[in-house]
C-alpha cells in the first residue's frame, strides 16, 4: 500500500528529535517530583525494599532522572540516557505493581516512557542533537 502522504517522509529525521524532547519532560517532571514532594513517598518505597536510608537513595534516583532529562533534551549520548531511561522505566512499572502506592504515576506511563526510551536506544538521536549518526 502506498504511503498517503509520501512527502512527510522527508522529515523523518525529527521524529526522534520529538520523541527525545517528550521523553525529557517527562523525565524532568519524575526529577522534579522526586526530589520535591516524592521524596518521602520514593524514601518509604526504597526502605520497603529493604534499603536503609530511603530518601538518600531518593535524592540519587531524581539526579539520575534530572540528568537524562537533560541528556535526552540536548541529544547528549541519547542512547546510555536512553538505556538508563529504559531501565528506570520498566523498573518503575514492575514496582508500581508491587508497591503502588509509594508511585504516584501511572503504570501506562512507564510503559509509554520505555517504549519512547526502546525507540531513541535503536533509532539515535535524530535531528539539532550533539550526538551525530555514524
């Protein structure tokens, strides 16, 4: 079957400049969240996980979460931040189902973030990023 709008195809090389861009917010939003009002809520859910210390091991996973925010905005090494991204979000979505209630997010939201963070992991980093097709 023929494409119906063959020209768009041109642009192809900004889908994951958009998709990068999407998965940034929302990697900045969890960041955000989790050092501000998660902190107590992402401490109790490390400590349920036998981690002493929770809110320590908070403050680390919402650095993490700022720093691939940032990575996946400015197409830095957009594939490790896409790994990490992938790792995180498919973590988040088994935990959300074992301790939900120390998530505040949305299981369908940590699948949509893997998926996005599978896709920039095999596609690269598309167009206005530092990291440049080989």
């Amino acid at each position: 079957m023929l494409n119906p709008f063959p020209e768009l195809l041109t642009f192809v090389f900004f889908a994951p400049f958009l998709l990068r861009l999407a998965l940034g917010v929302l990697f900045l939003d969890f960041g955000r969240h989790t050092l501000m009002k998660g902190r107590v809520e992402h401490g109790l859910l490390f400590e349920a996980l036998g981690l002493k210390q929770g809110t320590r091991y908070a403050v680390v996973l919402g650095s993490i979460e700022l720093i691939i925010a940032v990575m996946f905005i400015l197409g830095l090494y957009t594939q490790i931040a896409a790994l990490v991204g992938l790792v995180l979000s498919l973590s988040a979505y088994y935990l959300k189902g074992k301790h939900g209630a120390h998530i505040e997010h949305r299981r369908h939201l940590f699948f949509l973030t893997a998926i996005i963070s599978l896709s920039l992991l095999l596609s690269g980093a598309g167009a206005f990023a530092f990291d440049l097709p080989l």
